[in-house]
C-alpha cells in the first residue's frame, strides 16, 4: 500500500470514531451547550470535543503535521490536515440528519484526500488521488439516475450576499435546474459526488468546509474548480457535470478564468 492509501485508511479511522462521538452528542443535543459565533452561525459542545478528538488522533498517527481547525484554528502552511468537526451545525441542532465530520489535507493549497462522514447514515466517503470515490470502504460509482432531472445544490451562509446568492439561483432555476440548498456544504458535495446533485456551487466558502468534499467530487469525475474572490482570499467552490458548469460559466464568469482542480 502506498503512502497517500496508509493516510487516506488512517483518517477514516480518524473520523470513524469521532463519527460515533458526534453521534452521541446528537442523541443528546437538546442538553448540550452552545453558543452564537454570528448572525445564524452556532457552535456546540459537540463541535469543539469531536474537533478536539480528531486533533488529538491527528498528532498521534502524524506527528507534527500542521492541523487547521474550524473551531480551534491553527495556521495553514504548505502541507496540512484542516477539520470541520460538525459541517452543518444548524441542522444538527434542529434534529435534521444533514451535517457531517469532514477530514482534509491540503498540500500547495489544493486538496489531496478527503474523509466526510454522514453519522446519522452511518456512512464514511472517502478519497484521495486516484483512489476513485468510497463509500465505507468500497469503490462508489457515481451513479445518476433519471438524468432528465436536472437538480444541484446552491450553497449559502450569513455572510454571503443575499441578493447575489438569488441572482444565481434564479438563472439556475431559469435555466432548467431544481435548485437544492441543504446548508452543509460538505453534504452538498457529497451528494454530487455520488449523483445526487449535478454538482454543488457555493460563492463563499471556507477551505474546512470543502477539503473534504472537492476530493470525492473529484475522484468520482465531477470538474472541481475552487478559486478566491478579489483581494479577500475568501474561496468560492464549483464542482459540476460539463452542462451544469456549462450554465454556471454563463451565470458567474469567474469560475471560468479559474482552471479546473485536476489530479496532478
């Protein structure tokens, strides 16, 4: 077994166990603590332990490998491990099972492997270069069926600009898509990566929540763009079957001057 298949099975391990972690804190959700960090953006007990969790399986299995945290922080160099323990944090709250644990590493800033859990399913995605996708360990065809219907995912957040997010969503929906927003962009990318989705767009994002998930729609043969807007260094994410990006190019030209992230 290569290097990049040792890491990829060590960080399903990784996420496995914090997968019944978070499990545990989700049975249990209406007593555990929370608090605001923004305008509908909420952290739980149950984001700061399972982060901590991975943190700590992390410097155990690669030690002194840098690790970014959505909760914890850290620094990101040329070569990192970066969490988003709980992607999805509003529905975890709300009992919806759509939140998931994503695991990614990025070398030279382009995501290499990428573990995303959905608990409630009890299902591990995972990939890395040249892996194809996996479901729980087992190779996962993309698999669409009735391509007549056309459906993708819009992503959003508090943050974004609302009008602009609608100005998308109408020229989607104008131009023949149902338009999906499940507010967990890990789980949007999920769903693309396995056919659920034509793909998932997203014009403000961070890097903890899409690590993970660009690597499985990658590897499951989606075009994975991801670039920044302007001078702020805030990512955007595209990843899309060739009409959808088609569309999309038309609808928010960036996301055409970006080349698409490939396999080295």
């Amino acid at each position: 077994m290569d290097a990049i298949n040792q890491r990829l099975d060590c960080a399903v391990g990784i996420v496995e166990e914090a997968m019944g972690l978070a499990l545990r804190f989700f049975e249990a959700r209406g007593t555990i603590a929370t608090r605001t960090k923004g305008f509908q953006d909420f952290v739980s007990e149950a984001d700061t332990t399972v982060e901590r969790l991975v943190r700590d399986r992390l410097a155990a299995a690669f030690p002194g490998e840098t690790v970014l945290g959505e909760e914890m922080g850290g620094v990101a160099d040329d070569a990192y491990w970066i969490i988003d323990p709980i992607d999805g944090t509003t529905n975890f709250l709300r009992g919806s099972p759509l939140w998931g644990i994503s695991l990614g590493f990025v070398r030279n800033g382009r995501p290499e492997l990428g573990v995303v859990a959905m608990p409630v399913f009890k299902e591990i995605y995972a990939a890395a270069e040249g892996t194809g996708l996996l479901l729980n360990g087992k190779p996962l065809a993309r698999n669409v069926p009735f391509e007549e219907v056309r459906v993708m995912s819009l992503g959003d957040s508090a943050s974004a600009d609302a009008e602009e997010v609608a100005a998308l969503n109408v020229g989607l929906r104008h131009a023949g898509w149902v338009v999906e927003s499940i507010r967990s962009t890990s789980i949007s990318l999920v769903f693309a990566a396995r056919g659920t989705f034509d793909g998932h767009l997203q014009k403000l994002t961070t890097m903890w929540d899409i690590a993970g998930g660009v690597v499985l729609a990658r590897e499951a043969g989606l075009d994975v763009r991801i670039g920044t807007r302007g001078e702020t260094g805030i990512p955007w994410v595209a990843a899309a079957t060739p009409a959808l990006m088609a569309v999309t190019e038309e609808l928010w030209p960036e996301i055409a001057e970006k080349l698409p992230v490939k396999a080295a």
